[in-house]
C-alpha cells in the first residue's frame, strides 16, 4: 500500500494507494496526525506494515506542518525499512521540508 502525505497546510491531506481523505488538523496536528493515519489504515483493513512505500509534500508551507510530516514520514520509512519520495518523486534517505523561503528568526530582546 503506497502512503502519501500533505501536512502543509491545516487541512492534512492522506492517500491510501488510489483512497484520499482529509482532516482539519490545524493546530492539533502534532497529537492527532498519527491516530489519523491509523483510523485510515483500520478502515482499510491494513496495518503500518502493509504499507510499501512512502510519498511526502515537502514543501512549501507551514513551517510547523512540515516539520510535524516529516518527522512522522522520517520514522515510518525508516522503521518499516520501505522506500520514501518527496513529492517530485526523488528517493530520500531523510526527507527535510522545503520551506520556500528563509527562517524569518526574530533578534533576541536582551
């Protein structure tokens, strides 16, 4: 089963091979992401190792959701030993977001 995920936005955007599904994260999608993925692959009758594959929207966008994604991508492709893909379709080792732009790092007060 081929994996794909959207978190750069609130609206975390999940496909199970040809089955998409939608969720309004927003600010939760640090604690819900992953029960998410695990209802989908329930109500597909799969499990987290019948999952072959891994496809990730990289970027750009929300600099936390994908932080959040890619870390969730990271550690399945790694612990289930399958290949991971950014969404131009390049095999990755570790996926790292692609912002868009500079980190806008604001000056310390003191």
């Amino acid at each position: 089963m081929k994996l794909y995920l959207d978190t750069s936005t609130p609206t975390c955007i999940l496909r199970l091979d040809n089955k998409e599904y939608q969720a309004e994260l927003g600010r939760d999608m640090a604690e819900k992401l992953h029960g998410f993925v695990r209802e989908k692959l329930t109500e597909n009758n799969a499990t987290w190792q019948d999952i072959t594959e891994i496809t990730f929207m990289s970027g750009p966008g929300s600099f936390t959701g994908l932080r959040i994604g890619a870390t969730v991508v990271n550690t399945l492709a790694d612990q289930l030993q399958i290949p991971l893909y950014d969404h131009h379709g390049k095999k990755h080792k570790i996926i790292l977001p692609e912002y868009g732009r500079p980190a806008n790092i604001s000056k310390p007060r003191k």
